[in-house]
C-alpha cells in the first residue's frame, strides 16, 4: 500500500484577461510549481518553497509534462534532474512591481475611457441644450 500523498491544489486559467498567457499553478502547503506558456512558445516554470523561487525556461512540453507529474508524485526527479536557476529577490520583487503597477495602469486606461465617453454624453447634452435655446421665441 502507498502511502497518502498531501494535499494538492490546481489552479488553471490565464494570467489577465489582458495577458492571454495559459498558467497552471499546483500548490501543496506552501510549496508550489508553476507552468506558464509564454507568447513566445517558451514555458517557463518555477518552484518555491515560501522562501527562494526557482525556475527555467524550456520549449520541451513533455519535460514540462514529466516535471510536473513528478512534483505531484512527491518523487525526486523533478528537481534532481533539472537545471534551475535561483529567482533573485530584488528581481522578483521588481516582477511584482511591474504587475501591480500594470494592473494599475489597466485600471486607469478603462477610466480613460470612461472619461471619453463622459466628454461625448456631455457633449450631446450641450448640443441639446443649444438647440433648445435657438428655438426659443
């Protein structure tokens, strides 16, 4: 008889709905591994334990298939066998930065345009005004 494995969630999707990018993040306490496919056709992946990031950059699917069936087998291979690289926290800070601030950014693009469409009802409004002033005995 095996014994049981933890606990294991999957999250799959895209990472915005501005950034189409295919994401599947598996996460076991506060371990997890992370499987993107970059526009570019590149996956990269990353690991952490809540402490240090790993991760790598490969366009071999089925090395990104076999790593990630044997972090969810709890087996050694997937990290004996690969070749990561250590994320440095002031860079991966700054990858934080820029997606916060890219979110916020997006934010304020939609308001833009809500101010557009502002400017435009106003516009209309003024017209309308105009023209009821010109009619006027």
């Amino acid at each position: 008889m095996r014994p049981r494995k933890s606990s294991v969630s999957a999250t799959l999707g895209l990472v915005s709905a501005e950034n189409r990018t295919p994401l599947l993040e598996l996460r076991r306490g506060a371990c997890h591994i992370l499987a993107r496919r970059l526009p570019d056709g590149v996956y990269e992946l990353e690991h952490g334990d809540g402490g240090d990031r790993f991760q790598l950059y490969t366009s071999d699917a089925v090395l990104v298939r076999d790593v990630l069936v044997s972090w969810l087998d709890e087996a050694a291979w997937w990290h004996r066998s690969v070749a990561w690289a250590r994320v440095d926290p002031a860079v991966a800070e700054m990858h934080a930065l820029r997606d916060e601030l890219t979110g916020l950014l997006d934010g304020a693009c939609g308001f833009d345009a809500a101010l557009g469409v502002m400017d435009d009802a106003l516009a209309r409004f003024d017209a309308g005004l105009a023209a009821l002033e010109a009619d006027e005995p």
